[in-house]
C-alpha cells in the first residue's frame, strides 16, 4: 500500500520551459511534505519543503504547491536548465512517526537543450 | 564540513553470505536513518537511531538485517545471510535535530547473486 504515488517514472522538458512534477498522497496524518533531488550514484539531497499549514512555498526556481483536500502537490521549476536532469523523489512525514519519512517511486526528469 | 559517508559504495555477495555496511555521520548529528530503494521503487525507511538507541526500527524486514551504533558515532548495518532480495540501495541520513530534512550519504549498492 503506497502511501505517496508519483506516478510519472519520467518526464522529458525543453530547456527554459517549466518543469512541473506531480505528487499524490493517500495517509491525511502527513503534515509535512519534502522533495529531494538525486543525481546517479549520490544520495537524495534536500531541494525544498512544505507544511501543511502552508499552500505554497517558493525557493528560487523552485515552488511546491500542495492542495490537501485533493491530498496532492506539485513542484514547479522555472526556468527548467540542463542541470535539473536528475531523478526527483517527493516524500511525507507525520507528527508522532517520529519523522520517518515515506517516499514516492521517484519521477526522472530529463531536460532537453 | 564533512557530509554523510558510506563504505563500501559497491557490494557484490553470494546469496548466504554476510554483508556489513558502514555509515558515517556528520559529527555532532546525534539522529542517524537508514534507508533502502531496492530496484528503483520508492525509497524505504529501515531505522532511526538517537545517538547510540534505536530510536524506531520499525522498518527493518526481517532479523536478518542488524543495526547498531556503538558510542553514538558511526552506525552498521549487518545481513546475515543475505537473500537476493536484499539486493537495492541503502542510504545512510543523519540530522542533528530530529526533524524533517536530513543529509543522506551517496549510499552502498547491494547486489547478492
């Protein structure tokens, strides 16, 4: 039973477009939403995070939206650049899990010149 | 500062045999996870350590996999015997607050044949 769904293995954009990956969560305890980046033979590294209480986070390029009565969220980079290539992981947390986090499948994102 | 180390970063073994990885944290980081993506699914928590206790280990599958972290320091995870389906990617994080985004090492790939 997959708590959090990615459910794009992969997604191709062109360089400078916007690069939107898509999150879907099931357990309504999370509250707490992270997305990390990870490049071949390196561990996931942390990109950017939202609490519940929150609909909206902006770092940069980078900007996660989450809608909790759809139970879904989103990470937006604009403009996308070559370096983004990489595979994108979303994850959750519950207060009172003790912060384990559970994560998605991963959705590889590959951009185009 | 020096980031979360693992060793070995390959591991070729027999079905049977037993296999020790080693993690390293950042110093200092008294919370310390371990994780595994076993062939390119999501990513799965194993156990959380609070310095030298077990913290949740709730993940672990099976007592095959042993971990222990003497002196709150560096951590292993022993398999013993391994089976073929230990095969994957085990990532180390460690943190220094319990909490929500932690710095994971590049991870050693396990393949028993």
């Amino acid at each position: 039973d997959q708590q959090v769904k990615q459910n794009s293995p992969s997604l191709s954009v062109q360089e400078g477009r916007i690069s939107i990956l898509n999150c879907d969560y099931t357990n309504s305890m999370f509250d707490y939403f992270l997305w990390y980046k990870k490049y071949p033979a390196e561990g996931p590294t942390f990109l950017i995070s939202i609490s519940s209480i929150k609909d909206k986070n902006e770092d940069g390029r980078f900007t996660v939206f989450l809608n909790k009565s759809a139970k879904h969220l989103s990470l937006h980079i604009v403009p996308s650049q070559p370096g983004d290539s990489a595979v994108y992981f979303c994850a959750a947390s519950a207060r009172g899990s003790n912060y384990q986090l559970i994560w998605g499948a991963g959705t590889k994102l590959i951009i185009k010149p | 500062e020096a980031g979360v180390t693992q060793f070995p970063s390959h591991s070729v073994i027999e079905k049977g045999q037993t296999v020790t990885l080693r993690c390293d944290p950042i110093s200092g980081h008294d919370n310390l996870y371990w994780y595994r993506r076993v062939m390119g699914k999501e990513i799965k928590f194993l156990l959380h350590f609070v310095k030298e206790s077990k913290q949740d280990e709730s993940g672990m599958p099976n007592n095959r996999f042993l971990a222990e972290r003497t002196g709150g320091t560096y951590s292993t995870l022993k398999v013993q015997p391994a089976e073929l389906e230990d095969s994957g990617v085990y990532f180390c994080a460690s943190s220094q607050d319990v909490g929500r985004g932690y710095t994971f090492g590049s991870g050693t790939r396990l393949t028993v044949v």
